[in-house]
C-alpha cells in the first residue's frame, strides 16, 4: 500500500483541496505537515462548499483519520471556530477522526498582531502575508521560545513559558512604538482555550507508524505551493515554512521510505497572490478572463488572484525540486474558448535564455518568458470524465505539457465536482 504526499507545484491555489478530497476516499488517514491556517482548501461534496483552513481536508470523510502534523503552525481560536462551522455543515469532529501533534507550535493572537504591525511598517516593501501570524509563529519556533500543543496539558508551567517568550516580544513591540504585552493576561488567554484543544493532542509520529506498519495507507497534505517554500521559492516573498515533499517526513515524524508516491497539484495555467515576481502575469483582457473564469479568489482571503499563461519552466522547477513522479492537472475548463494557448517554455535574462528561474530575487524580477502559442478549442471540457470527452485540441495541449514538465499527468481534474476527475494513474496503486 502506497503513502502518497500532496503538493502544489505553482504558487499555492492549484485545486489540492478537491484532488486531496478524491485521493483520501482511497486512504485511511490524511495528515497535514506543514503551514497554518493562511492556506485554505475549497471542498465541493454533493453539492455542499466546505472551507477549510485549518483542518486537513479528509476531516469531511467519514471513517478517515485527520492529522495535524508537528510541521504546522496551529491557531487553537481559528481551529475551534472552523470546527463549529463544519459541524454547522454536518461534518463530526471528535478525538476519533482528528489528531493534533503534541508538538505542533501555536500561533496566539499576539503573533497575528505582529504580523499586522510589520506588513504596516513595511509599506511598499511588503511580503504580503495573510496576516494570520504564520511567520511570527515559525520564528518563535526556531527562535526555542514558542508555546507547543503538548504545553495546554502543563497549565502550571504555562506561565513562565509567556515570560520566556514575551521577553523577545515585548522587545520588538517596544521598537515598533507599541504597547507591551502583560504576561499574566497572555497566560489566561492561553489557558481558556485549552480544554477545547488538549482532547485531540497525541503522539502523532507514533500514531503514524502505526498505522504504516499495518499497512494503511497514509494521505500526506501540503499547504501553498513549492514556488513559496522558504528555501526553494521566490525569496523574500514566500511563506515561512518548506513546503516541498520532503517536509512531509520532518513534519509528521515519519522517516522519508515512508514517502511512496509524490503528487504535484498543477494548474493549466498560473495565478499568484500576494507580492513577487511572476514572469507569465497577464494584466489584459485574458488575464482577466482566467481570473473570472477560474474564480480566482483566495479562500482564506478572498484577494483577487494574479493570472498568467502557464509557465513549463516553474513547474519543472518544482518537479525535480520536489521529487514528483505525476501530476494532477486542474482548471483545464478555465482554458475553453480561448482561440490561442502560450506556454511559457523558457526566459531571457540580460540577452541569454536560460531554462530555470534563477535565486536571486533581482534576476527574477528581470526575467522575461520565452513562450509556445499553441491551438485553443471552442468546445467544453467542463465535466469531461474520460480522455474521449476531450477536444483533441486539449489533449494536444495536456500531452504537450507533460513533454516540456517532464512528468506525466496521473489526473486530471476537469470541475470543481470530485467526480468530474480522469484518472490516469493512481497513486495509491503506483
């Protein structure tokens, strides 16, 4: 039995929510490893919309085991209210189908407040977070002084914690001209929150073993996408965690054989949000199609998305980056009716062409996209279930795709409706 991990290979937004909603019908636990709340997931199920942000996605699925990872950054206040909306919806969560890292770091308010302070102080020259405290959360985490899931069950201890870590706090608050934090009220905000949290905390890594070494099949889930890993992304304007594949052992506890299957969420074309280069950013007529078509809003934000040609270069990129052997293709409908397709298939930076997106943060910016003009098609491919349901000019662009990418579609996502999915290759059976 296969364990598949789950990743975007563009900018985030790729679609993860509905391929991971399809993909945990075949897998017994779904567990998240890295990212916070800032990164949301769009279910459409019979019907009914659920979004989630905080919750890894087979928490809707029932008989499936949710977990959330010591990798991620976890909002107790943002948890339960997302709770109490899905069990709004019909959905249980009890300790039975969601398990939190005892390890996992939190993200209090004072971390979301400072995240606000500096996007402000920083003007123009904003990363452009969401503003949900990601970033102050993972520096404290580095930084040894943050409070952990498994500290809700040490209330005694909880106090000289918030003095450790508000000694830095309270430091930088008073360089950026605001007030400082009393430890005292910082510690009982803490521990209101707790009974609500400490039912689900566990020893994920030994849960997860477990359940590898029964052979159940283990769903890994990544938030955002490789172009905002910390390491391997558009620096500085990415997000404050590695979200590549391999993060998906250090962020449950799983060793990386225990890694079989590694699936990239690509998008048929490209979006971003949020400051940063993006060499293919289309701002005409078709740049505004793709974003009205492919309801190009953020679901834990709802900012407009960038939208632009798909780029070969970026996700090949991330392909090798990542170790992907298949990808799932999604959007593809948004494509119909445009009468000419561009790839971008390489860039010219200062007079050469060069086949990958450079570190430098100056070289990204001057980069300029080479690109193919393929064929478009005038019929739909909304709903398409098999390839013969395809225009032939869609297969010619998908099989296209995958020779420049160098990675072959395993699915194929054609609605956000589950079932309007082509399976070419199935992970799990890889």
């Amino acid at each position: 039995m296969a364990n598949v991990v789950v990743v975007g290979s563009q900018w985030g937004d790729e679609g993860k929510g509905k391929i991971v909603d399809w993909l945990s019908e075949r897998a017994d636990t779904v567990a998240r490893f890295q990212g916070g709340h800032n990164a949301g997931h769009t279910l459409v199920i019979d019907g009914v919309t659920y979004k989630l942000s905080a919750l890894p996605s087979g928490v809707v699925r029932k008989g499936k085991m949710a977990v959330i990872g010591n990798g991620v950054v976890l909002d107790p206040w943002a948890l339960v209210k997302e709770i109490a909306s899905i069990r709004a919806q019909g959905v249980d969560v009890t300790k039975d189908n969601l398990r939190i890292a005892e390890n996992t770091i939190l993200i209090l308010p004072l971390h979301s407040e400072l995240d606000n302070i500096r996007e402000v102080a920083a003007g123009k020259g904003k990363i452009g977070t969401t503003g949900r405290g990601i970033g102050p959360a993972y520096e404290d985490k580095v930084g040894r002084r943050a409070i952990r899931a498994q500290d809700l069950r040490d209330l005694p201890s909880l106090g000289a914690k918030v003095e450790r870590m508000l000694m830095h706090h309270n430091a930088l608050r008073r360089g950026l001209g605001e007030a400082e934090l009393d430890a005292a009220a910082v510690t009982a905000e803490i521990a209101e929150i707790a009974p609500q949290i400490t039912p689900y905390i566990d020893t994920v890594w030994k849960l997860l073993d477990e359940k590898r070494r029964a052979g159940k099949r283990i769903l890994f889930e990544g938030a955002q996408g490789m172009l905002l890993d910390i390491d391997h992304g558009t620096y500085p304007f990415v997000t404050s965690s590695n979200t590549v594949a391999s993060n998906a052992a250090t962020g449950t506890g799983m060793g990386p054989s225990s890694i079989d299957y590694v699936l990239g969420i690509t998008k048929a074309y490209t979006t971003r949000v949020g400051s940063g280069p993006f060499p293919t950013e289309l701002e005409d007529e078709v740049g505004q199609r793709l974003g009205e078509r492919g309801h190009e809003f953020g679901t834990v934000t709802g900012r407009s998305r960038r939208c632009g040609w798909f780029d070969a270069v970026l996700v090949r990129q991330s392909i090798k980056v990542n170790g992907i052997d298949g990808i799932a293709l999604t959007k593809i409908d948004v494509l119909d009716g445009l009468d000419e397709l561009k790839i971008c298939v390489k860039y010219r930076l200062d007079g050469r062409e060069i086949d990958y997106l450079p570190a430098s943060e100056g070289e990204q910016a001057r980069v300029e996209p080479i690109y193919e003009t393929l064929e478009g098609w005038s019929e739909s491919t909304d709903g398409a279930r098999s390839w013969t349901d395809l225009p032939a000019q869609a297969v010619k662009y998908v099989r296209h795709l995958e020779e420049l990418i160098e990675a072959p579609v395993a699915i194929l996502s054609t609605s956000p409706e589950r079932e309007d999915t082509i399976l070419v290759r199935d992970p799990f059976e890889d």
